[in-house]
C-alpha cells in the first residue's frame, strides 16, 4: 500500500514539475491538440454519431454520413467577415482542432476540418483549390472519393468523379430529387447550380492542397487518439481539452475564455456554452463573437436534428 502511495506521490510530482515551465505548457496544449492524434476531431465525431445514430449505423450509407458532416461544419464554422465586419479578428493559421475551436475560419479551413471528420468514416477527401478565368485560386473546397476511384488523388485524372462538399458556400452534391451527383454532372449541368456561388471554377485548373491520406505512423497515432476518446468519459475529455487551453503559455486570457466555451458548443452542451458565452465581458476583443455564437445557439439549436431536415433546410436555400 505504502509503495502504490509512494508511485503516485512520484508520478503526481513529475507531472506537476513538467508543466511547471512554459516551453512544458506549451507543448503539453500542442499535443493535446495535435493532428496526429485528433483527439477533438474524435470527440465531436462520437457526438455527431450520437445525435444521428440512425444514419450511422447503415455502414453502406456514408454519403448521407458526409452530408452531415458537411452540414456540422457549416453550423460551427464562419468566417464572420462575411457576416459583420466588427467581428473579424486574426484567424489561425493552424491544425483542424485549432481551427474549430477558433470558428471564425475560411473555405480552406473548412475543407480541412470537413475532410479530417471524413476519415472517421473512411472516406479518402481531399482539399482541392478551384481557380477562376484569370488564373487565380480564390475558392478551396472539399472532394470526396466513396469508391477510391482517384487512388487517393495521388492523379487528378478522375477528380471529377469524385464528390464536392463546400461547407463555406454550404452546397452539397445533390440534385433535387436528392439523388447523389458528382462533378461531372455539375460541369454538365452548370445551369442547374449557378446559384452555387463556385460554380464556373470547376471548368478551369484545380490543384491537390492536401489529402487526408495517413502514413503508417499516423494511422497507429490517429488510432490511438480514437480510442481514447471512446473509453474516457466525454465530461473528462472537456476537462482536458480546457486545461490544454488554459495552461497554454502563448495565448491570452480573453482568448482562452473565448475557446473554452467553443469547446462547449462543439461537442453539442448548447447550456454550457451558452452560459460560458455570456461570462465573456463586454471589455473583452472575443465579446462580439461570443455574443453571435450564443444567437446562433439560440436561433439554430434544433436545427437539422434528423438528415431529413438537413435536405430540407438546404432546398431552402437553393430554391
């Protein structure tokens, strides 16, 4: 008994001892919140799941598993240029969970936290970048391959019969009767989608960003990660997402206020994250983007609760 005391009295001081220095913190938040293990990305995947459990449990139904992922990205993901100019702050140049956390990201942002939520379900996607008339890169999407025709888009010579999914301009690839479409048929069918604001950019040069491919060493890390966001307890998963945020060395207080409540909202705990929002004082640079995610919260929490509301919603929008 006294040794078992003794192990841990040891363990408890050389924990402590490592996050006694800053460079310690600071890595200690880093591989919390590492690609390598996603452990984030993993944690708000076994909440989607949950909330639509039905759709998941079909293992021959990934598409309609796409469709919602694309969905949840588009509903905790803004770039709040495009909504109010006095929201705008700098946005992280940085890994998916950084990214999500943050909120306020742009298409390239949003393709890459699209397409790491993609290989919770085994799909190869990939972050495309869509060029205009003129040669310019002014729009990134995501494309996803159900049946690895594009070999891991290691060619783009079968890209376009992959699948687009744009969580920035919110479009997912179907026609109206709902049936699944690729990027052939857009091309051929332009006239269909011009209310899709990217549209044209798919007759002209894409090029490969990133895929969502994994070496060996990743794959294991990546693994790891997924299994312990499926054995620890979500509400102690929170608590250590929050402490990676909190004894990061390089972030300021009212951001680290800020992104613990996007943990909150995240992973679907609309109270807390509510609550959390609303501390956030009016002094703070972060209290204009609280207070449009608590609104959101407000406005859209029972939205698109079943995939059957997710098409309807987004008829809307196109008709």
């Amino acid at each position: 008994m006294k040794s078992k005391i003794g192990l841990i009295a040891i363990i408890t001081t050389i924990f402590f001892l490592l996050i006694t220095t800053s460079k310690s913190k600071f890595l200690i938040s880093r591989l919390i919140y590492s690609h390598n293990f996603s452990l984030l990305t993993h944690s708000v995947f076994k909440e989607i799941k949950k909330k639509y459990l039905t759709e998941f449990k079909k293992t021959n139904n990934k598409f309609n598993q796409l469709i919602i992922l694309n969905a949840y990205v588009e509903s905790v993901i803004r770039p709040f240029k495009n909504k109010r100019d006095d929201l705008v702050w700098n946005v992280l140049d940085d890994g998916a969970s950084w990214k999500m956390l943050d909120g306020s990201i742009w298409c390239d942002g949003s393709a890459d936290i699209f397409i790491r939520l993609s290989n919770s379900i085994d799909v190869n996607s990939a972050i495309i970048f869509l060029f205009n008339k003129d040669n310019v890169s002014d729009h990134v999407v995501a494309f996803s391959d159900l049946n690895n025709k594009t070999n891991n888009f290691k060619s783009l010579e079968k890209i376009n019969e992959a699948f687009l999914f744009d969580a920035h301009f919110y479009f997912l690839p179907i026609d109206k009767k709902r049936e699944k479409i690729d990027i052939n048929f857009m091309v051929n069918n332009q006239k269909e989608f011009m209310t899709y604001k990217a549209i044209d950019n798919l007759n002209n040069k894409k090029i490969l960003f990133s895929s969502n491919e994994k070496t060996l060493t990743e794959k294991i890390t990546y693994k790891v990660g997924y299994y312990l966001v499926q054995f620890i307890p979500k509400q102690l998963f929170k608590k250590i997402y929050k402490f990676a945020i909190n004894i990061n060395p390089k972030l300021d207080s009212d951001y680290k206020e800020f992104i613990s409540a996007r943990v909150d909202h995240l992973l679907y705990d609309y109270d807390s994250a509510l609550e959390n929002y609303k501390k956030i004082k009016k002094s703070s640079k972060y209290y204009k983007g609280a207070e449009y995610w608590a609104d959101d919260i407000i406005k859209n929490k029972n939205k698109n609760d079943d995939l059957n509301e997710i098409y309807e919603n987004y008829k809307k929008l196109y008709n």
